[in-house]
C-alpha cells in the first residue's frame, strides 16, 4: 500500500510500506478514507520532537475491511472513527478513564504502526479501539466532522474537562490552532457563558466567533494577560485552557487563572517552567495531556451527527494522499489551521 | 497584652505587644483561649522563608470580648475559631469558594496583624471570618480538636479535596507531619477505602494508623516510590496527597500517581521542579495551595462536635504562651508533631 513515510525532519514522502494483515485476533484491517496532520506532527517535522523514521500520522476514519477471530462488535464495511491511540478498555487504567494509560496500548504511527496517514492501517485491540458510526450516506461536511474526533476535537474537549469548564463559566483559550479553536467549541458545548479566544489571525478569529467565543484578545505575553483581567474586572477566568505547549502561552494560561481554578493543559509542553510557587499560593493548578479520546468519542459523536456541532470547520486546506508533504508544509507556513488528507472513498 | 513576636531566624520571644482595640467596625477582638505552632511557622523559624519581625502565629480559637459596630452574627462570649486568613466572604474570589485570595482579606500573625500565638487577636473582617461554635463546657480534648480548624485539619482536608478524593479511593499521603496525619483523617472521613501513610516514625505510624491508614511505607525516595507501586499492582494511587513541599516529596507524590489522577499539594514549595513532560504524558495534574479554612471549617465542625473525628490528637507537646520558644524548638528538633500553646481559659 501507499502511505507517509517520515524520513527525518522536514522530509515526508508517500512511499510504499506492507499491506496491513491481520496478526492477532483482536486486530482489525481499515482502509482509509480521510485522515489528517496533527500539531504534534509537526513538532516532529520541525525537529523539535524525536520520531522514528517510517510511518506517521495519527487521525483516521475509514471502512472496516477485515476482522480477527475475537473482534465482537465491529463488522466489514462499517464507517469508524479512530482514536489516536488503541487500548484494551479492560485494564485498570481504561477502567479508571485514562485509556493514554493502557498497559496494552500504543500508538499509531509511530514508526512501526501504521498512521492514518495511508491507504490502510491494522488497528490492534479493534473491539476497544475502534466506534463504528451509526448511519449511511453521510455527507462530506460530516465525514471531517467525524474524522475531528480522532483526535483534535477530543483534544479541545480534554482541555476543557480536565479544567472543570461547567454551565456558565468564563473560560479563556489560549492558542488559535485546530486544538485550540476546538477548545472554544468544547466549551460552548459544556455552557461556558463567556469565552475569551487568544487570537491575532483574522481567519481563526471568524472560526473562533463561529465556534462560540464571545470575546477575543489579539494581544500576546503580558499584553495579552492584562487584557483578560481587563475584561474579567481584575479576577481572572474560571478555567484557562492552554492548548500551545509554549512557556509563553503557558505563562499566560497561568497568568489569567482566577485563584482556585485549575488550567486545562493539551499543548504538548516543550520548554515549560511552571511558576509553582505563584500558583500554589493563587490555589491554581494544572490538569490535563493526551486526550482519552476513546472515552469521550461515543458522547460528542452524538452532537455531531445530529448537527448541533460541526467541528469539521478547522479544516481549511485539502490534499490528497500524494501530495500529504504540502498537507504539512501548509500546516507549518501557517497557510492552513489543519490540512485533511483525503485518501479514499466511503 | 503579652504575645509571641518573631525577632528573626531561630529568634521567638513572648514580649509586649499593644493591647489590640477595635479599629473598623468590622473588628472583633478575641481573647485567646488556645494557640498553636504550624508547620510554615518553622520555615521562618529556620530561616527558610522570609518573615516580618513582629507578631507571629495564625491558629487560634478563643471568646470574642468586643465587637465593632458592623459585627452581626457574632457575639460578646461566644467561642470561636478563627481560620489563619481573614475574608469577607463577598468578594469573587470568595464567592468561588477561594476566600485565600479575598480582595480585602489578609494573614494573622504577619509581623503587623495580630497573630493567635498572644492573649489576644484583633480580627477584621470579624462577621465574615470568625466561626462561633454552638454549645458550651467543651472538654479540653473537644477545644483541641476545635483548635485544628483553624489550620491544620482544614489544610488535610484540602489536599484530599484538591486531589478529588471520593469514596473507594486509594489515597497515600506524603509527609508524617501534622498536616499529613490531618490529610489521613480528612481521607478517612471522605470514604477512602485504602490509605497508605508515609512515614519512618512509629509514633506518627501509630497515630497515621489511628486516624485512618490501612498501610504505613517507611521507605523513602525511589524506595517509597516502588514500595507504593508494589501495594497497588503497579497502578499507583487514586489520590496522592503531598504534605510536605520538598523536592523529594514532590518527586514522590507525582511518581506514585496514577495516570488521570490529580496530586493534592498542601506542603508550601521549597525548591520544588515538577517533572512536567513526565506528568503531562500521564494526564497527573495537581491542585491546591493555602487551604480556604473559611469554606471547610462549618462542614467539619459537624463532624468534630459530634465525635465522630479527633483531630486534637496531633497534637503530642504543649507549653503556656511563656514558653511558646520552646513549642517551636520542639517541633524543630521533632520532639514534637504539634505543640499546643495553652493562653487562657474557656
């Protein structure tokens, strides 16, 4: 099959790698149908992260071709969303909610495993991995939509469970990428009744408008913290959602925490010092990391397909699977929030 | 008035201080009954955290002998307990439950404000800050546990509810020290089903055990670390509590954290570095910080007049204000978990 390959950093290629076979009997074969490039690929592309070379890429739906012997629940030629990440949903970590956790889990593309970034992808633990999508016929429009719960709406989601977002909080997010504009939409969905975007583009400011936020801040740094005071009268907000990974952006989520808050964190952290002592004595802490994106799929899947969100909007530039280098040369020149990758039919 | 007052490092005296008079009629004055030594008081004491000479001290229940004019709900009398800060219970913060950062609030014993460890406390914001205590002829036993919400069963039960502990948990708590017994009983009172206590000293085992542990590690470091993992099949705790504020128990209680879970910190940060890309992985976040007494102590007072907890029981040392120096030197020199300072009488 056809599928990117990493070569190193700045170096993706669409290359040849083994047909996916099924080789446990809770493996599951699915052939691509859209896939995408994720902030945290790029961090690799850039060299700022260490990957393996060989497959990458992480966000995926596709048709189910072919099932091992103990795969209950999922059958050919079902429509599926995949989570980033595969577990068992039996061993203490799942049953706790934190499937990241799971003691037979992994991830995909990661070298070895196949990405969502190809023609197909053998998906171990497909029973507990995969959530087939009730329905046909689906439209275009909600195929992206579906694909986003791969991974980057869960994401935003996360961001804004672990900092505790309830029915009519101010919230602030900090970063205006996919993850970040998701973020706003997870918290309008929750009944945030005030979100503040940190936001200096004009496009990702219309989609954050769109998404749900009431206010936006196009400053940055210290600029950009006392705007967020300015408009919460001195307090700060009730939940401060960092979805950057910066010291920077992390200083501002920090910055902005009304005392007793916890900061809902799902930027990846790459050279973060967290001010400890400031936030002990403000009573602010810190939750969150990679989504258990598994947990959460089944619920928001719902407001997806009955149309009441349609995080699919975060995807503003498209290739196909040929040209999936550009997908993510538009990603880093910021000439796209989040490239779709298109690589087979329904 | 004779109170303790701070002169620097290692330096306590009981000398003159002015008697206090109401100054705002929100003022209360109190004659205090009993006092004690916190653990924060120490790292003054040590000079490891700087201090204000002058008035010492922030836990203290005593009789209000006068109140300002604006002063409703308390009365000539009444007994009450003071919680370390004053609040005004108005403000945002205080309206989210976060009376630590009140707009107009404020420490005790901060070299200026009056602090418990003197015959008597100047207390602002009296309405709102001072908890009267319903009945009359408590024991000696009842008045010391009446004595710990001022501070230290408050500041257990916050690391246990910063951590999200609920009923069934598996709970450790770092640090043998009054706040880490408190924490102890806080979890027991929660409905935790297991507790681990940290701790090297058979007395503190003996009263960990009393109050609630169901394991007791000696072990500290790495070796506390794997001695937990091994108690709980490798998964690590539901709630790690960290009393202490080392780097070293920091490190601990992050370590035996389990994935998805929330570290509640109490200990004050001393040269603390949280190991961020690890935790993030994890999805372990922490909460926490100054506890907001205020909040807790009516809860918890139920539950002291009734019996059903004791948390007088830290403390094991007691002095009269003339030799408070002494309850400090004693819990330094760990003669003591908590010296009790004996002012006046009920």
């Amino acid at each position: 099959m056809r599928a990117a390959v990493f070569n190193g950093p700045g170096s993706i290629e669409v290359a040849e790698r083994p047909d996916p076979i099924i080789t446990a009997p809770t493996d599951a074969i699915v052939r691509v149908v859209l896939a995408c490039v994720c902030g945290s690929d790029l961090w690799y592309y850039r060299g700022e992260s260490p990957h393996a070379v060989g497959s990458i890429g992480h966000e995926f739906i596709g048709i189910v071709e072919d099932i091992g012997a103990d795969v209950h629940g999922i059958g050919t030629g079902d429509l599926v969303i995949s989570p980033f990440l595969y577990s068992d949903g039996s061993c203490p970590h799942c049953q706790n909610g934190a499937t990241i956790a799971c003691v037979a889990g992994g991830s995909f593309g990661n070298g070895e495993i196949d990405g969502g970034q190809g023609e197909a992808v053998r998906v171990p633990l497909a029973a507990s991995t995969l959530v087939p999508v009730p329905g046909s016929g689906h439209s275009d429009e909600m195929l992206k939509s579906l694909l986003t719960l791969s991974d980057v709406m869960c994401t935003g989601h996360h961001a804004a469970k672990s900092a505790g977002v309830t029915k009519g909080d101010v919230v602030a997010v900090v970063g205006d990428g996919a993850v970040g504009l998701s973020a706003i939409l997870a918290s309008h969905r929750l009944g945030a009744d005030r979100i503040i975007g940190l936001s200096r583009n004009p496009a990702r400011q219309d989609l954050a408008r769109a998404f749900g936020a009431t206010d936006i801040v196009a400053q940055r740094g210290a600029a950009a913290e006392e705007a967020v005071l300015e408009l919460t009268n001195g307090i700060g907000v009730d939940a401060a959602l960092e979805c950057v990974g910066t010291g920077q952006s992390m200083a501002t989520a920090f910055a902005i925490a009304r005392p007793g808050s916890t900061v809902g964190i799902v930027g990846v952290p790459h050279d973060v010092e967290v001010p400890f002592n400031d936030t002990f004595f403000r009573n602010v802490g810190w939750r969150g990391g990679p989504a258990p994106a598994r947990i959460y799929i089944p619920e928001i899947l719902d407001d997806v397909l009955d149309g009441t969100i349609n995080p699919g909007r975060v995807f503003d530039y498209e290739t196909d699977l040929d040209d999936v280098a550009d997908a993510y040369a538009a990603m880093v020149e910021r000439r796209a929030i989040k490239s779709l990758v298109r690589v087979g039919s329904v």
